[in-house]
C-alpha cells in the first residue's frame, strides 16, 4: 500500500493569502502546504481521505481522475470544498459512479452546500454518465473501498465529533483533540500513523505539538507523521525537536507500507 500526503496544511495552507508565511522559511519547499487530505493506493483501489479547497491543485499535481471513493473525516470547509470540483472529475467515469463515504452528520452538512450533486432529477451537463452517491458509515464498523478494508473511528474535535481511519497497519487521525477508550484501542500496534497537530499552543478543537506526540508515545508506532500545520509550524525548527521515528508530513511525501 503506498499512501501519499496530497496536502499537509492546516485550514487556510501555508502561506497564508497574500503571501504571509508566519513562522515558516519560504525558502524551504516543505513549508508550502495545501489542505489536509491524502490519497490511498493498492494494487487497483485508489481512494482519497477528504476533498479540501485544494482539491483541484493536488489532483493535477498527482494525475487523480478516476477513484473508488473518497472518504470524509468531516464537514469543515477545508476538508469538503473540493467537491465543487466532483463535476469535472464525473467527467472520466464513463457509466462508473464514485462512492462518498462519512457519517450522516458530514452528509448532511455537504448536501446543504451541493444539493444539486445529489438530486437524480437535476441533469448536470458535466456530470457524463456517473454520479456521485452517499455510503453511510458508522465508526467502529469496518467497510470496504475496492480492496480494502476501512476501519472508521470516532473522535472528538472540540464540541463535533471527527472520523479517523485505519486500513491495515496504517491509520490516518487528523483534526481531533482527543478520542474514546474504543477508538484509542484500535490504534494499537500500527506500522504508520499521520496524526496531526495544528501548532505548538494548545486550542479548544485541535492537537498541539506537546499531546501529539504524548499520544505517539502511548501508542508506540513504528513511524508517526505529523499533519495538519499551520503557518507557525517552520519543517526545520519543529523536526529539531521531534524523536527519531517521528517526522513532519510535507506535500507530495509517499508513504510505502
């Protein structure tokens, strides 16, 4: 399986609009970060875990037309925006639909924003002859994209709840400040968790630097990278402090398990 970091950044990317690179060297190609989201690949199943406003950037950057899904962790704008794009995409699917996976409260957020996706009445003239359509997903049951198995797990992102993923070895947790007993069960014995933490001070819906890497040692991972940066986050500075099997994720990075 071969996972590979589509974008690493927090919500508004690294720089910031208008070119502000706060605490990041722009110099240092690793400090320029789109919204979070990767994509999962094995064999004939290619899949992407969110579909932030990036979305457009990182498929042409990693030749992405067609999927056996794509996978919401939640409703926030920088992790479904993307979906404007879904038109376009439809394009190369001749007669194949594109599975959506989350829960039934991101479902239901998307569907507010982009109803006209989702109504078989309404003929979208980019669409071709696939569509987009909704696979409810429940966490701590386990269901299938292509070939694999998914494991969905609940976590806690201030007062919503977020989906994190395990498929296989590999889990993948981004914005969550903390999880259930269940959910940090599953997490045991992983060859590779993305985890993320948004900066080094702490805030009421994100990680920091200082828990995530408490939760890193508590699970132990083979390797652990983390995601989700913000403009404070500088690839250098925060490496310097990191233990030998832990890395700051960057844009583009392929992960091979």
């Amino acid at each position: 399986m071969k996972v590979t970091v589509l974008g690493c950044g927090s919500a508004y990317g690294v720089p910031l609009i208008g070119g502000d690179w706060g605490g990041c060297d722009p110099s240092n190609p690793k400090n320029r970060r789109t919204t979070p989201s990767i994509l999962v690949e094995q064999g004939d199943t290619k899949f992407m875990v969110d579909c932030g406003p990036d979305f457009r950037v990182q498929a042409e950057r990693h030749a992405i037309k067609v999927l056996d899904g794509i996978l919401y962790t939640h409703p926030h704008a920088d992790h479904i925006v993307g979906n404007f794009h879904l038109p376009m995409l439809m394009r190369y699917y001749d007669n194949k639909n594109l599975p959506l996976f989350a829960d039934r409260a991101t479902k239901k957020e998307i569907e507010k924003v982009w109803w006209f996706q989702n109504d078989p009445k309404i003929d979208v003239e980019y669409y071709g002859n696939g569509r987009p359509y909704w696979v409810e997903i429940i966490p701590n049951f386990p269901f299938m994209v292509g070939s694999l198995s998914v494991l969905p797990l609940l976590q806690y992102h201030g007062k919503m709840n977020s989906i994190g993923y395990r498929i296989g070895n590999f889990a993948y947790s981004t914005d969550l400040n903390d999880m259930p007993d269940q959910s940090w069960d599953q997490l045991k014995d992983l060859d590779v968790w993305i985890v993320e933490s948004d900066s080094e001070s702490p805030t009421k819906m994100h990680s920091h630097l200082e828990q995530t890497l408490e939760w890193i040692a508590r699970l132990k991972p083979r390797k652990a990278y983390i995601t989700h940066l913000d403009y404070t986050m500088d690839y250098d500075r925060i490496s310097a402090k990191l233990p030998e099997n832990v890395f700051l994720a960057y844009d583009g990075l392929e992960i091979n398990l």
